[in-house]
C-alpha cells in the first residue's frame, strides 16, 4: 500500500504565511496528479490545490492568488506555499496523489489560522 507523509502544519498567525510537504513512501511510485485538500468538520472535503506530472496546477477559488504548489517529479514531492492566511484556511491538510487510476490520502496534517 502506497503511503503519503505530509509534514509542515501547525499554528500560523492570520497573515502569515505556512509550507506543507508531502512526499510518497516510494520514490519509485508513479503518480500522475498530485496536491492537497481540506476539511473542516461538518464539511465536504474540498481540493485545495493539484499539480500534474506536466506542471499544470489548479486551484480552489478560496486560495487563488494566495497559494502556490511545485512539484518535484523524481522525488515523489509535492509543496504547498500558503501566503496571507486567514481563520477560514484553518483545516485538515490533506495529500492527494492519483496513480493507476486509484487514489491516495495522507493522514492529514492540522492547519490552524488563529492569533
């Protein structure tokens, strides 16, 4: 079973500013798409930001202008640049990876926006 490991969140101040990695458990796992959701309780899971394996990246209209992603191809990686954080980005943070037509998750790492 492939696995996704993020790492990066935390407590951020509103305005700040927060980087979250993820990277696949195996280096050699080719994935097509990879990026982030979210969640908040009582809410549907929402995309957040995808980059394919040609560097097309898409974005959730909440983030747009706010957040970058990159990907590194042969490492499996996957970065989420968060820039002017607000109080509605706080959420779990997941990972998303597409690979032969099924999908991965990460476990998920809590963003919180707050001062």
């Amino acid at each position: 079973q492939e696995q996704l490991v993020e790492s990066g969140g935390g407590l951020v101040q509103p305005g700040g500013s927060l980087t979250l990695s993820c990277r696949a458990s195996r280096s050699n796992f080719t994935i097509a798409t990879m990026g982030w959701y979210r969640q908040v309780p009582e809410k549907q899971r929402e995309m957040v930001a995808v980059i394919s394996s040609f560097g097309d990246a898409k974005f959730g209209d909440s983030v747009k202008g706010r957040f970058t992603i990159s990907r590194v191809l042969f490492e499996n990686t996957v970065t989420l640049r968060m820039n002017n954080l607000n109080s509605e980005d706080t959420a779990v943070y997941y990972c998303y990876g597409s690979s032969g037509g099924s999908d991965y998750w990460g476990k998920g790492t809590l963003v919180t926006v707050s001062s």
